[in-house]
C-alpha cells in the first residue's frame, strides 16, 4: 500500500523545498508600486543579495528563470561575431552556449566529459594561444547540476591570469549560489548568474545577474543588448519601475526577503554552506555502502569534485525511473531524473537519477530522503550493501550538535 499520505518531501535539485514562512510572507494583497514598503525594501534586498554574492558590485533582478538570467547577461556583454570560450563539464553549459549562439556569438566549446571538472591547464593552454585577444569571455558552470561536478572556478581565474588572458570570467551558479561557498569579488569572477528557487528557496521566477567594472565596461559597446536585458537601469533606476523594466515581481520580493533574512539573519551564510557540506557528504557515506552492491555509483568519483547542492546517481540492473516513481508514489519523496549525459548518438538511457540537496533542509528531513531510495533499493531488490542508513545516521550523530 502507499504510504505517501502525510508531508511529501521534493529531493530535486530546482526548484528546492520552499520554506512555509516564505510562502506566508508572499500570501498578501499586491502592495502600493508607487512608494512604501515595498519600494522602500529594495536597497535591504539588493545589499543582502551582494552578501550572498560576496560582491561589492552590482545586482539587477529579472522576472524570469535561471534562462533569463543566461540571456540577460549574454545580452549585456556581447555583440554579435565576439567570441566565448565556454567550458562544459555536463548539461548546462551546453544549454547557455546554445543561447549565445542564437545571439550571433561566436562559440568555442572545451569538453570535459560527464564525469570530471574543468581542467584549468587546458583553458590555459588554449587563451595562452589566443594570442589577439580574440576570446571575449569563459564561460563556465560553478556547479553543474545534471553531471553534478564543480567546477574549481579560482583555479579556472588563475589560468587566465597566468596566460595573461583579458577576457571576461561569467559564471552560472544557478545550482550552486546559496550552498557552496562562492566568492564573487575574491575568485575574480566578472559576471554571475543565479536564479531564486534553488538555494535562495523562493518559488521560481525571479533571477540575476552580478556584474562587476570590467563587464560594465564591456557592457557600455554590447550590441547584444536590448532595452529590456539592459543591467543598467535595473542597478541605478531613477524611478521604481525601471529596475524591473515594468511592473515588479512584488511577491516574489517579500519570499525573497524573507528567505535572505532566514539565510543571513538567522542561519548565517557560512554556517549554511557548513550544512549543506555535511548533508553532502553524510549521503555520500550511504551511497558507498549502496555501491558495494555494484548496481550504484555517484557519477563523480572523486569526493573533491562533488557539488554539495547535488548528487547525480547511475545505476544498472533497475531503471532509474523506476526508483523514483517507487519513491514518490510509495513514500513521497520526489527525486530528481537523469539529464542529458548519454553520449552522442546513443539512445536516452534510463540509468540516473539526481538527489537535490540544495536550500531548506534539516537533518531529519534529509534522514528521511537517504532512507527512503535505501528501501526503493529494498523493494525492488536493485543490489546494495547493507548498512547505507545507518552509516547516514552515525554522520549526523558525529556532525549535528543541539
Ligand atoms: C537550474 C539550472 C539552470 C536553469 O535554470 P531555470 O530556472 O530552469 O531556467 C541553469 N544552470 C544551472 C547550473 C542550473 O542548475
């Protein structure tokens, strides 16, 4: 029988678990767009998204998803025929790189495979040759969310410092922002994009671009850019409405506000990429006892390259799809599916499935997660090692403290 009938709880890695105190700051009547509240708590809003940024720069927020955010910050410093260098390590590299090339970019993909980060002396070996300063931008994912690698972006900075290159550096960390720890400014990043149903736990709809002075400069000859995309009078409006190019996206605003003031208030940012470290590696000490049964493996071997938002599983012997509607119809939980890392040419297999662990997660909430795939593997008798729950539980008991 289902035993699905009490809270359900979303292991998909975007949009993530939406906080009931955000909810209910969004449930209200739209507010006065003119003057009050609302306008008054856009400065707040910005300088607490810097925060999490950990940029000293600029904000400007779109009403869209993590898709806007790609094409807003394509259309702010690109004209068409410049170059970009983009490096893909999975999916979404892939998908900001398609854009850009509908835009009129000239683009030159680097490709890492699957199953493994960036290789920083491959980027510097390939701007060393540019030698006419032809490449515009690297573009590259923090944190890929179908492969779920991360990538080392200090060490991709430090490869176009050592090859002396001038491009711009713009970085995805849709999957990423709010759970591993990135520094904007620090890591010598030029243009950010993030959205705000991941780690910033907000119903999807809002997204954003960070830009620093080198991109701003860049910005100022963009032919890419049109009136609506422009950053410009979104960071530095006269009036209200401009920072959204109409109408703002009053409710999503107030869930927004309420969960940077959870983020950075009440958990502190540090703090919440601490928790989200040890979730990630207190699945990982289920995950080798699930692999000892040979059917499992996470897809990045090394624990040094995982993302901490996300873990992307492969499994044989028993469809992927099948766990996860064992999971959701039997226990309700929702995993996330496999994406897009079949080979070229070959069919879609149905191998992998994706277990979020990005935003508003608590122990026992995530205890549940790990043991419930632990009794999909039990009840569709998918080979496992014995001992994945309570390996989970010991990690918890060693790293939580009341
Ligand atoms: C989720 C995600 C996207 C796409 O965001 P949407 O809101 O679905 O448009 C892009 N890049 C990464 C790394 C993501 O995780």
């Amino acid at each position: 029988m289902s035993l699905r009938f009490g809270p359900t709880t979303l292991a998909i890695p975007g949009p993530s678990i939406v906080p009931e105190r955000v909810l209910r700051a969004m449930h209200r009547a739209s507010p006065n767009i003119y003057e009050g509240e609302l306008v008054d708590m856009m400065d707040g809003l910005t300088a607490d998204l810097k925060r999490v940024a950990r940029t000293a720069h600029e904000v400007a927020i779109y009403i869209g998803n993590g898709h806007a955010a790609w094409e807003a910050a394509l259309s702010n410093v690109f004209s068409p025929g410049d170059k970009a260098l983009v490096l893909v390590t999975g999916r979404f590299a892939l998908g900001w790189a398609d854009m850009a090339k509908a835009m009129g970019v000239d683009v030159e993909l680097m490709d890492f495979g699957t199953a493994a980060p960036v290789d920083p002396q491959q980027v510097e070996d390939r701007l060393r040759a540019d030698t006419a300063g032809e490449l515009k931008a690297v573009l590259t994912v923090h944190t890929d969310t179908a492969s779920s690698v991360r990538n080392d972006i200090p060490a991709i900075r430090a490869a176009m410092d050592q090859a002396g290159h001038s491009g711009l550096l713009m970085v995805d960390c849709i999957a990423s922002l709010a759970c591993e720890p990135f520094e904007m400014d620090a890591w010598g990043v030029d243009v950010m994009v993030a959205g705000c149903q991941k780690g910033l736990m907000t119903p999807a709809g809002v997204s954003f671009t960070f830009h620093g002075p080198k991109a701003a400069e860049a910005a100022k000859t963009a032919e890419c850019r049109t009136s609506y995309w422009n950053w410009d009078p979104r960071t530095d409006p006269d009036l209200f409405y401009q920072r959204f190019a109409g109408t703002a996206p009053t409710h999503h605003l107030y869930g927004l506000r309420e969960a940077l003031t959870m983020l950075l208030e009440e958990e502190g940012l540090e703090a919440c990429w601490a928790r989200h470290q040890h979730f990630a590696e207190t699945l990982w000490a289920a995950t080798d006892h699930w692999a000892e049964g040979q059917a499992l493996a996470c897809n990045i071997r090394d624990r040094a390259h995982r993302s901490i938002a996300v873990t992307t599983l492969r499994i044989e012997g028993c469809a992927a799809s099948e766990v996860r509607a064992w999971c959701e119809a039997a226990a309700g939980l929702t995993l996330g599916i496999g994406l897009g890392l079949d080979a070229a040419g070959t069919p879609p297999s149905d191998g992998i499935f994706r277990i979020g662990h990005m935003g508003h997660l608590s122990a026992h909430n995530f205890l549940g997660t790990i043991a419930t795939v632990d009794a999909a593997l039990k009840a569709l008798e998918v080979p496992h090692g014995e001992g994945a729950v309570a390996a989970a539980t010991m990690e918890i008991a060693r790293r939580a403290a009341a």
